[in-house]
C-alpha cells in the first residue's frame, strides 16, 4: 500500500521521479492532487485485464462452485 499524500509530496519535492498507481485511497474518488503529480501514471484499476489473468480468475471461480456443489469447502474462500 502508498500513502497517497506522502507519493505526492515525494513527487512534488523529485525525491523520485515516477510512479504508476492502479488503486487509490478512498475509490473511486481520486485525490486531486494526484492528477497534478509529475510523473504519476493512474490507470482506471485495470491491472488485473490481462486475458491470462482473467482465464485464471474464470477457471478458479468454477473450481470454487465445483468444490462447494460436492460439499467440500472453496478453495479460497472469501473472510
């Protein structure tokens, strides 16, 4: 997790020079001071669109239902 406030000042200040953020404090409100920030990538909380990525969260979610449907517990179920 990055404090958002601290990234921004960090920027601001060129204590580093990038970042990418796919996930924002207090979404989906993104804090304004972000969109100023130089050399801040945002991306719309995208990062898991990859066709591999979503192929595997597919087949995970019917193993899950497989598992629950012969009354054995998900695989990963959900605290």
């Amino acid at each position: 997790m990055v404090a958002e406030a601290a990234l921004i000042v960090a920027l601001h200040d060129g204590q580093i020079r990038g970042a990418a953020l796919d996930v924002y404090e207090g979404e989906p409100r993104v804090n304004p001071a972000l969109l100023d920030a130089p050399g801040l990538i945002l991306t719309p909380h995208i990062a898991s669109a990859g066709e591999a990525t979503r192929d595997t969260v597919g087949i995970l979610a019917v193993d899950n239902a497989a598992a629950v449907l012969a009354g054995e517990p998900p695989l990963t179920p959900v605290r």
